[in-house]
C-alpha cells in the first residue's frame, strides 16, 4: 500500500474538490480524503502510483500539488 500526503493551495474549493473525486475516482485502488482546512489531500493506493500521475491530475485542476513527508518508494518518480 502507498500512502501520500498532498497539499495544494485551493483544493477546498468545492469545483476543486468535485474534479478531484472524478479523477481520482477513475483510477481502480486509489482511495483518498480531503483535509479542506488545510488544503491537504491524504491518498492511499492498493499499487504502485506515479508522482507524476498525481501531479497531472492536480494541474489538470489548476492545483500546484506539493508531495509532504516521506515518499514511499512504491511511488514512482522523484519528489520535486
């Protein structure tokens, strides 16, 4: 299991947070909840999960996603 911790400046906004659920929501194992007072998502993921994969979906929303704390080696690709 991989577990991340995002934050991302504006996510508790409610068009935010629905096109957040769409995306995540399409991709089988990945579970997730929102923090909205401090703009933090904590995501789980049955499998193997790129960085990238998360970072894409946070700019397809206009979100910076920034990865906080240790990041699990089963998530592929460096923290930047």
């Amino acid at each position: 299991m991989v577990e991340l911790q995002v934050y991302a400046v504006g996510v508790r906004a409610p068009d935010k947070l629905m096109g957040l659920d769409l995306e995540l929501g399409a991709i089988p194992g990945v579970r997730y909840k929102a923090d909205t007072l401090h703009d933090m998502i904590f995501l789980e993921s049955d499998g193997p999960i790129s960085l990238e994969e998360i970072r894409s979906i946070f700019n397809k929303l206009d979100l910076q996603a920034r990865f906080v704390g240790p990041i699990q080696p089963a998530a592929q690709v460096a923290r930047l």
